[in-house]
C-alpha cells in the first residue's frame, strides 16, 4: 500500500533532477511527496547514482519524509505510481551530437528539436516514451504522464493518437520564462497580465493583456523589437532577430523558435558560423553537464546548485511539479501546456496536440478557448503540425516515404536530394535506436 | 471626469436593484464604486423613485462613498460608464402575462423564456437593447455591458451579431445556483469541485469533477434522479421531473429548464392544470413583486429584504457584481456566462452567444474549451439553436416568415396552424413593442 | 465462375421486384444481367415463388439471356455477386401495421419511415442488413450493397459507420419523383433543369436552376404552394400542406415527408381521423399487395402490370437499375442518393448518411458540394441526424437509454411519459427482432 | 441590343487570342458568339491591331456570323457582354522578366507564378482585374468572368473575397493537359477515366479511377516516376523530377508545379544555371511572342499556327471556351476549375478559391465533393493558402508587412533579409503598377 504521493521520474540521472528535487521539497506542505523513483538505464547508472546520492542529500537537509529510490528497474518503479515524469534522452547527448552535426554538414539548421535534428529525436523518443505508456496501463493505470523530453509536442500526441493515453501533459519552459521575462520588459508583475498562448511546441504566439482589459502586445513587441528608440530596453535584449515590419505585422508575440522560421538566412549564417568555430551546441552542453555532475559528487553539496539555472533549462523542472501539484490538489494555477486541441485552436486537427494556455484542475489541464489564427500565423503553424503528424507516423510505422515527406515538409529542410542524404544518413548514424525502420524483412 | 467607477443600471426600477446595491457594497474594498446611475422609463418612474431611495438609505447605512443617481434619461447616465448593466422589462409584466397566457390558452407551453413567450421576450428586447449599445458607442465606448435581461443568450447574441459590440456578457442565475445546490448534495464544500458547463442560456449540461480529478457527474444524476433509494436525498428535491433512463445516459448533468424539453408532456399538464387553477406566474410575480414594493416603502429599510431571495432572481445580481468585480481587477475567477462561441463547443457556429464556464480577466470572459457534444445533447442544442439565429434575425428584421421558422422549429410549439395563430395572436397582442413588424408600407 | 453481371436481390419475393426484372431487361443492351438471384426467408416463400415464376416469364419474353435463380439460401446466393440489392422488409408488413398502429393509439404519428415506427423499423433492419454485409465481406467483397429498405438514410450509415463497409449506397424514389414531377409544373424537360438536393434521407431540401443559370426555386414554391392566384396549378395538387409563409421563406423545396414538420397538428388530425375510419395505411398495403400478387399468379403476365405503379415505390427499382448501370459503366448520371457526408454539408458529422446529388461514377457516387444550410433547415436537420445517430446506436448495442434518447430528441414524438409508454409498447411487440434488447441476461 | 451570345476579351491583344477564336469558331453550332470585343490598352494597340485582323481574318473564313471588334475603350466593350474573359498581363512581358531576374539574382526561383516573382505578379494583377469587376458591376451584371490570367487563384480569390463578385470562374490548363497525357500514359481514352483534382491552382493532387471503379493512381505514378523498370514509359518523360520515394508515398499525383516544392534543390540549380547561361523564361518568351507576331501579320494566315501550341499555354484558350459552352447550355462538363471552396476541401477557408474538378452547370461550377486530405499534402497545401491570403491582401491594401508575411510564409523564399531584399527590389521595379503600396501619404 502507497504511504502517500509516489513520484517515478524516468531519466532520472539527468542533471535537472536536483531542480526536480528542490521543487518537491519546497512544496512539501501542499503536495507531500513521500516516494521519488529516480529510474535510469544502465549506461546511465553512474549518473544516476551521483544525482540520486545528491538528491538525497538534498531531501536529509530539507528534513521532509521522503524516500528516495534509485532503479535501473522501470517496472519494479512504475508499480502504484500516482505521477510519472519522463526527462530521458534516448542514445544522451551523443545522439544529439549527431543530430546537429550531420545537418550542419550539409549547410542546414542543425537543432536539437528542430529541422532535421528534431524530427529524429522524436523518433527514437516516441517508441519508447509509447513503451512506458504500455507499462503504465498495466501498473499504474490511475497516475498522469508529465513529460518534459523532447520535442515535448510531438511526444505528447504520440501518447494520445498511439499510445491511447489521455492523462499525459506535455511541458515546456519556454512559456514560463516568457511570462517572468516579458511582465519585467512591461515594468509590470507578471501575476497582473494574462498571457494566452496558443500554437505548438516551439511555435506558439501570444498575447498579453493587463488587469484594465488593456492588450499591451503591441507595446511589448515595440519593447522587444523596435529599433527607432535609441534608449530602447531591447538593446540589453540578446538575439533581437526579427524584422520589424514583420514582427509588428503580427500583433502577437512569437516564440523564440520563431527566429529559426522567421529569419532562416540569418540563423543559419550564426549557426553555420558557430559550428565552425566551436562545434555543436551539444558538445557545449556535455561539457556543461560533465562540469555540474563534478559539482554533484561533493557530498556536501545538498542543495541546487546555481550553474544549473544556466544549463538551459531553467524553470522546467519547477514548473513540472508545479503542475503536479496543480493537478493533486486541483489549484486551477494558468500555464501553457501540451494538450489535446479538441477545437481549441480551430485551425487544427480535434485530436492534435496543442501548446495552449490552460487552467490546471484535478482532471488535468482544461484549456483556455482561442480560435483561429488569421494566416500570418497560421499557415505556418498547419504545415508544421502536418509535418509533426508525419514524424510521428513515421517513428510508429518506420515507414520510409513518410519520414521523407515530414523531410519535404519542413521550411528548415531544403526538399529534394539534400534533404534525402540528410535523412539517409542521420537513419544510418541513429539505427541502433530505430528498430522501426531497420527491422528484419525492411 | 469620473470620479471612480461609474456603474449604469438600466432598468434601475427593478425589484432586483436591492441586491445588486447590496453587491456594491460588500465588494466596496475591491470594487470602489462611486457613482451608481439607476435608469427607468416613465412608466417605471414611480417604481424607480421607491427603489431608488431604499438604494440612498442601504449606501448612506453602509457609510460608503457612492453617489447614487436616479434618472429617466438614458443618454446623461450612459455619458463615460465603466459598467453598463441591463435587467429592464420592456413592456413590464403585464407583457409576460400575455406571453405566457396567450400559448397556455392554445394548449402549448406558456413560459417566460421558452417557447413562443420567450420568442416573443427576444423579440421586445432585442431593439431596446440594440439601441441602448449604439448610445453606449457613443457615449461610453470603453464600458462593458452586463445583460442580465432575458432571454439573456439571444439578447447577448443579437448584441454580438448585429451590434458589433463585443464588450458584452450574458448572465443568469442557474449556473450560480446550481454550483452551490449541487455541491451540497454531493456533500462538498463548492470550492472543491470543478463545474464545466456548455450549452446555451437556459440549456446546458454540465460536468462535475472533484479535486481528486474524479468524474462525480454520474453520482450526482443518481442523487438527483435516482429512484431505487428509498432513502436517497432524491425525495427532498422539489421538480425532479425526468424520466431515470433518459437522464443516466446523459453523463450530463441537465439544467431545470430541460424539463420542458425531456419531459413536455407532463410539464405541459401541470401548466395547464396551473394556469386554470391559478392563472399565469407572471400574475403571481406581479403580486410578489407589489409587496416588495411596499416593503421597500419603509423609510427605515435599508438593506435587502429576505423576501426579495423569494422572488425567483436569488444570486442574479450578485454573481452581475462579481462579474463586474472580476473583469475590474482581472480576478480570473470561474463563471459561467453567456459569450462568443468562437469554437468553444464546436457542434455550433462560431459567431453564436454560448453559455459557458469561463475565466473571468480583465479582457472578460475566456471560455474553457468544451469540444463536441454526444449526439444525445447535440441535436436539442443545434436545433434550439437555429431558433434563436430565427428569432433574433425575426427580431431585427420584423420578417414575417422568418418568425414563422422559429416558431416550427421550437419543439415547445406544436408546427402548423396553431403556432401560426398563436404567433398572430402574440404579434397583435404586442403590436406597441415590434415596430418593426408594424413599420408603414408593411 | 460468373459469366457476367450478377445480381442479387435479397427481399426477392417483393412485388417491386417486377419492376426490378423490368429495369435490367431494358437496360440490358449496355448493362447485361447474366445472373438474377432472387432470395427470400422461410416466411416469404410463396410470395418468392410467385414473384421469381413471374420474373422468370417476363425475361423469356424479352428473349434476353439472363438466368433467374430462386433461393432461401443467402450465401449460396452472395458468392461472387457483382451487385446485392436489399428490398427486404423484417417481421413483414405485420410489423408495419404495429408501428402504424401503436404509436397512433397514443396520439402520435404512426408512420413508416417518421415517428416512432421509423425508428422501430430501423431497430430491426439495421442488425439484418449489417449481417448482410459481413457474409459480403467474405462472398463478394468486391460487389456493391445497392440499398433500399427503408429507412435507407439510416441504414446507410449503420453500413458505413458499424459494418465498416464502403461500397454502399442508399436509394429513395422522392428525389426522382420530385425532379419528374416539378419539371413538369415549370413547363420544363427535367433534363433542362439542374436539381441540387441536400439533406438526409426523407428530410432534404433543393434548389432548381436553369439552362440559363437562372434559380427556378421560388418560382416552383409559388407554384406548389402559393394561394394567391386562383388559377394556380396548385389546386391539382394533392397535399399542398405547407403555410404560404413558412414555405416562401425556405428559398429551397422542402420535400414531401417534410409536412410532418412543418404543419405536425394538420397531419396528425389527418392520421388520426383515418386510423379511426380505416384502420393503418400498412393494412391498406397488405390488401395492395395481396391484390397485385394475385396478379403475379397470372401464368400469362410476362410484363409489369400498371397496377404496381400505383403501390407508391413508383421509379424506385427503375432508379436501383440505373444506379447499377452507372456504376458498371461509369455513366457520371447525376442521381441524388445517401452516402457518405465527407464535408458535403458542412452543417453535419463527415461521417454521416446524407442524401445529396451526386454524379455516379465507376468508384460509386461522388456528391456535389453544398456547403451549409441556413438555420431555417440547419437546426432541422441537425436534430433529425442526432435522433438517428442515437437510433443507430441504440440498434447496434440494444441499449435502453440510448433509444430513450432517440425518442425524445424526434420532433414527432411527445417526450416524457407517452415517449416511454410507446417505446416500451414496440419493444414488447417487436420483441422477436430485437434479439440485442432482449439478450440474456439484460 | 445585342444580337446574340457577346464575348468581352480583355488583352484582346494576346497571342493566345487566335486559339480563343479558333474555340468559338469549332463550337459555333452550340455556342453562336455573334459579337467578339478584343479590349486592349495603349501600350497593347499594336498588338491587338495585329492579332485583330487575324481574328477578323479567320472568322471570315470559317463563315461564321460573328463581328470582331478591337477596342482601347473597356467601357464600351463590356456594355450588355455575356461573357468577360481576361488574359491580360499587367506590365506585358517586361515586368515578367523583372518577376524571373530579380529572385534569381539573389539565389532564389525566379518564376512566373511561383515564389516570389508570382506574388508580384497577383500584387500587379490584382487591382486591375477588381476594377474590371467594379465595371461590370455596373454594365453587365449578369456576365461571366472567364479569368486566365495568372496567378488564376489568387485573382479569383480577390473577385471572390474583395470583388463580392460570385460569377467568377479561374481558369489553368494544367488540369486539362494532364488528363490527356496521363490516359495516354495509361493507354486509356481520357474519357474513360474520371480525374478528381484538389488543391489550389498550380498546387494540387489527383486521382485517377477507371470504369471498373479501380484507382489507377498508384499504377500512374509507377508510370511516371518509376524508377526500377529499365523500359519504363518514364524514360519519356521529360522533368521527371520528383524523389520515388516521396511520390510513391503520396497516393495522389502531384501537378507540374510541385517540381518547386518537392525537389528545391534540384530546380534552384537548373533555374540558375539556365538563367546564367540563357537569361530569363520570360525573354526567350519574348522571343517567342515576337516571332508569332510576325507570323500573325501574314495577311493569308486565318487559321491558328501550329507554332502557337508550342508557346506553352496548350489548350488554355480552348478550355475558356469549353467552360463558356458549357455554363450558357449547361452542359455539366466535367472540368477543373478555380471556385469557392465552400466546404469543398474541409481543410480550407470556406471563402477561399480552390481548384477542384467540377461539373458545369448553368448556374457554374458545381464542384465535387473532397473532403480532408492527409497530412501528405494537408500542411503544403495550408502554408500556401495562407500565403496567397496575405498577397491577396497586401495587393488590396498595399500593406508592407502584410507582404513580408507572405514573403516570410512562401517555401520558395528563404525568409530574412534575402527576403526582405529581394521584396523592396522588386516593389522599387513595379512602382508604377503597385500605386496601393506608393500611395501620397505612405
């Protein structure tokens, strides 16, 4: 019998775990956790036990009544769960080398969850976040999927079209960081604006609106990419990369994302630039994560270190227990989450998922309605939803000709024999972890 | 310039006014309301003047600083409100006797809202209020309009649609009402359970779920209508009208105005038996609201009257200041309103007035999203549906055969030569309040 | 091995299938029927003898070569059958005179195809046609399910939705009739004349243009309906029931079943009154029926008598042959028939029934586009395939509530007490086809 | 008073013109044209005079009771006409070679009605052709427009949407040529098979059925883009250009034009290298027009030249004329055509104009019914629709952003500052066409 809240986090030798943890542990009055599987595989058995030591080090020093459970054993960890969090990296940070590099190689955008890089993430990521899903029917047929892997959207639908799994949550930090960032460039408190999200993950718009029913969107647009004001805030702002007469255009603000669909020439001159000169973002990270998991093994290291805020991730693992902790005790708390559209953005499929603002309930994220889109936004957030719907057929089928259309399809890829020796040969580097595509008789 | 928030009651005679002067007040910390214009007609003045001074002595006893105002020009109140709220009779009740007599004397239902009687409360409504938000155009174009005048969905449709005013939000009581009588036969505190209602004003089904994002909809239908319990709460519940088969395949919770349509023939007895025994409600209301008058005669009286919750209006006004309230401070609190569909339930047209349970913001209502309905709600609701787009349409137009379709399409009305003669009679009864169907060269 | 087309009839022992036998005889130089099988019950025995004799004689008279096989056996029949034709009619026309008459005896409309014998005859059709199709699925999963038992709309979509058959299309003769008889009250060849129908299967409306482009439409209505001009060709028209301002407004002709909607107090007075002096339409009928079979037995009619013409299925064979023609030979004749909505009428599920003009290919039939309604059908319409969807279900799964909800969401049966009492009369009547009411252990 | 069937040309002038004339003069029986108005402007006089006395040349020899008038007054010309057809260029060929040389300068397709040169074109376009709609709005409002003109989408999306004008029918001949290749390909007669197209012009799929009912789709696309068959027909087949793979996978087949998009790599290098060595399309067009101008003068030539046909608008002229016979005897042709979607492809606009196969009727186009493409085509399809919104709209408005959106929203145009570049070069280029955007003021 479950002595109360029992948390199985899978990936959980991954660096973020001690933000994981230091959540849990300051929201321990609302939500007492009193179970933490940390599950790994065997090639990550060592970080799993630096993080997991730590992470108990960190729980000793909070002084809550929590057992933490390190396991190689998904199965043995799944058993009774009332959440699942799934933060894995299918083939580390290795794979996503590759990822980057090989388009990189052939002159495109080579991205962690965009372009071609992400389109192979999601598939070695979606069969086996689809083979959790099977054991959680099976030993925990009543707990909620909060997956932060990924591209977070995709994995997300996938749960819901293949894996026939309503209570999944897809989660991004990109929206919260928006929320603090933005309110502070309006010189306002976030908790005064209302910020409505709507698109997909890595491809949302939004609009902000103050507690006099004022839309400030254009303002903050004007904030962040005007250029006429000498004295502007945007100077101090980093990657200011879109073009004003367009971002205006808009009256919705984009998603960082954004610059890769907006301003194709210019990130791919820095990307192209960078990789030359300093390699793969990827490596960068595995430096970062060799550096903070160093950090980790002093054993008197019992609280989240701050070199972990800048590793990227900021916020993510937070706001993961902040909807766990919505859901548990039904706060209604706003965030903007991977969600079945059901006709909340009416521009796509009923059963896609979408990135939209929601209330957080006991029964999972109700979303805020939206609408349609007018078409600056929208036929570029169809053709990347097509393309989503694509990958993901392709991860579950290993179908060849389907991969190549998502290929097609995406504005990162240039179509034609580029985007095919790309694929060809990101297939080839990945087929360890695409059983799918290379299965006997294929 | 306005001195604080300025609030417009048209209608400000009503036996109601009490209550909402109420809500100011007890809302007076967040919601400072300093001026408060109550509007009438001449044939409402007497009224508006008894009202009128009971709401001085109630703001005077409860020491708050609010000028009340009391008017018969529209155009001097509407001059920079804040707020607009409508709750005005055209025609006072002895138009509601007529709508409801006139039907029952055919043998069809006879109701203030449904059926040929609330056709015809569209069809006297809709001009007024159409002419009261192209003064507000002028005169107030930032302020909100609160219509709590039925038939509130089709006057807040007809003001979304041939207004072109989108500020304007729809309210009844059923929804209010039922969170809290509901949540006590669950035995639960309100706050505790999440209540998502879709449907149209005065036809919605709703769901109810608890903190435990446990589903207690079904349990509630077997409290309500569950007959095999000889001890069930059931027994205590007045109305309880439906017929068990139909009511546990809904998964829906209906709402009481669903009698009329799940349960026709027996309504339609009672009604009939009723109104040979006792005459119509409306003349009832007419006695009710004659003794609440003078009660509010008494120059000591100032506060609200525990007979006025008898009337049949209780939480109306309040939940119109908690509107007020939450849209004032983007208090983000949980409603159920009358707004633009714009996909929330995507079994209807976009541009329609729903009703639906939404978050209250500084940029007014934003829908949950619903999705689609189960066939079994699904055709009432589409067809109840056309006969508004039927009657609002009729009612803007005075088009004769276009009144004639809303009549056949009503399932409260029998088609053919009765509702044709109902529909004259009705027509020549209210001839002084349609001048659009009596307009010279007709 | 088959040595041409083969048809199959199930129902053979109809007295339509003379004009069946008709039909391919005088088609047969473009569409060569080698092989008719006619098949029948135990029950229907006589009658298939008498009928198949008769066809037997009337294909020697053509001096065609065309083999008419009689059977019982339904699979013996099926196998490698090219078309199968459905006429049948479960628990004969006894079970008719019990729809008729039931629902009549409580002062409803007692119909074939309306009401709540529509919906009886639909419980027990749609589990028979569905086994029809499972043996097709083995036999001839190439063939062609030509559908005209009534109530054809809805089985269409059982065929489409729950047998997960594609090649099904369903055949009504209203729309031939009308495009016959309304060409001819414009003074106009009906090959000169453009018919747009839409709707569902007895519930359609249509629109009529001209060689010239010109919209006949309103011109017909003033034709059929109008009162105003004494010389009017309306006066040879036999149940002109509409009211002139109803009517008028549509812009589109309603078809015939539509009286029961519209003027629902005229039919019923009109039913009743000839239930009480004559008994049900079905035992008229019977006596039809008996009278032409006595005709069949003629060992020298080799043609179809005149008589049959009279029964009132008058063009419905004729239209199955041509449908059949056009199939085979990829004729693109424009027929309005049932089939699947796919966004024809936006107004409806994709997945629907619906009855529109389609040309007819060799792929089978392909809709003409229609777009939405005005909410002066929409709202009809909508609720009619929400009561089908419920009938449908409730066929398949024998489900109570389910069929509950069926009967009050019709427009034509009085919801509450009478609803059940009827329902609960026909279910006990019909017991013996309703093995999915009735199964052990509900 | 006209004296039979009047035809408007506009850009009489056009060296398609005498196969416009030939299609009148073969259909005369059917379709007696009694007046032909060729309407040019003063940069076309020298032209039109040409082509006009050819016209008049020809129609003299086929005997036919037709006057040819050539006219620089519009005005005159459109008075009382039938029909309006326009294939008028905007700038003549000079601006065309800018649409081609500018992009390509800048490494991107430079194409007539493709990228960003076709957007260029429907900025020009556009204006001119809704101020023709504006009248005959007032001079004959009964007409037909017959537009081929390209872009023909966008320009009938503008009539439709801006031009509130409905008879409108866009016009392409890749529909056409495509049925008789592609049954030659597979060694049907084309009217054996029934093509259904869907898309948008220059972007749409089809798919072949034969008279049996069986799909020929895939069978054609291994005709055409098979690659393991050494004898394949394909061999044949010039710009086979597509990836197996890709194509195999569609199950539709792709139109000419996805060349562009399906293989970008692939066609930007051939585009380059040809407009590196050879120029422009538009200049060897130039060459090409100017040699048929001289033949045209040959005051013995009164039939079309076979050279005519190689000028790449094959059976273009002819198809106007086809669809003009068929709308004025309603003679339900079969053909594809720009219209209203209006439900036609549920993953389009309702309001949009989308390429479908008809049939054509006396009152127009009727198209077939669609319904939902897969996620293959879904997404290409959206983002392109959009971007012919957002031209649309920017040709109307004159709007810069709205432009750089549908720069930004083009697969054809890397988004950025090449984007922007190549946008402000051309505005600059066609300043004189585009007053919209360089409006006083501005």
């Amino acid at each position: 019998m479950s002595k109360g809240i029992k948390i199985v986090t899978i990936g959980g030798g991954s660096s973020y775990t001690p933000e994981l943890v230091e959540g849990f542990i300051k929201r321990y009055d609302e939500l007492p956790v009193r179970e933490l599987w940390l599950v790994d595989i065997e090639a990550g058995k060592e970080k799993l036990e630096i993080v997991g030591a730590m992470a108990k080090r960190m729980v000793k020093a909070a002084g809550v009544d929590c057992e933490v459970h390190l396991t190689l054993d998904r199965r043995e960890a799944l058993k009774d769960a009332d959440f699942v969090t799934t933060q894995l990296r299918v083939g580390l940070l290795d794979a996503r080398i590759l990822d980057e590099r090989i388009p990189l190689s052939h002159g495109l955008i080579g991205q962690e969850t965009n372009g071609a890089g992400g389109i192979f993430k999601a598939l070695r990521t979606v069969p086996v976040i689809l083979d959790i899903v099977e054991d959680m029917k099976e030993l925990c047929p009543n707990a909620w999927l909060i997956n932060f892997t990924n591209p977070a959207g995709m994995v997300t639908e996938a749960v819901l079209r293949y894996g026939n799994w309503d209570k999944v949550v897809g989660l991004c930090n990109i929206p919260v960081n928006a929320v603090f960032e933005e309110a502070a460039l309006l010189g306002e408190d976030n908790r005064d604006l209302f910020f409505q999200f709507a698109g997909i993950n890595h491809l949302h718009w939004h609009t902000i609106t103050d507690k006099n029913g004022k839309d400030r969107t254009d303002e903050l647009i004007k904030v962040m990419y005007g250029q006429d004001d000498a004295k502007s805030i945007v100077a101090n702002i980093k990657d200011n990369n879109l073009i004003w007469e367009q971002v205006e255009n808009l009256h919705m603000v984009p998603c960082p994302y954004h610059n890769y669909y907006y301003y194709t020439d210019k990130m791919l001159a820095e990307e192209l630039e960078d990789f030359k000169n300093n390699g793969t973002r990827a490596e960068k990270v595995k430096e970062i994560e060799h550096e903070l998991f160093e950090l980790y093994k002093d054993p008197n290291l019992d609280y989240k270190p701050k070199q972990l805020a800048e590793r990227g991730g900021a916020r993510y693992s937070d706001a993961a227990c902040e909807i766990i902790n919505s859901i548990h005790n039904d706060k209604r708390t706003t965030m903007t989450v991977s969600t079945r559209n059901n006709g909340t953005i009416t521009d796509l499929p009923a059963e896609s998922a979408v990135e939209v603002t929601c209330t957080i309930t006991g029964k999972g994220p109700v979303p805020y309605n939206f609408g349609s889109f007018k078409p600056q936004e929208r036929g570029l957030l169809q053709v990347m939803k097509s393309m989503e719907e694509l990958t993901i057929e392709a991860a579950v089928t290993g179908d060849y000709g389907t991969l190549l259309q998502a290929f097609t399809m995406n504005p990162l890829i240039t179509s034609g024999d580029v985007a095919k020796e790309v694929m060809d040969e990101l297939l080839e580097a990945h087929k360890q972890y695409l059983p799918a595509f290379f299965k006997e008789g294929k």
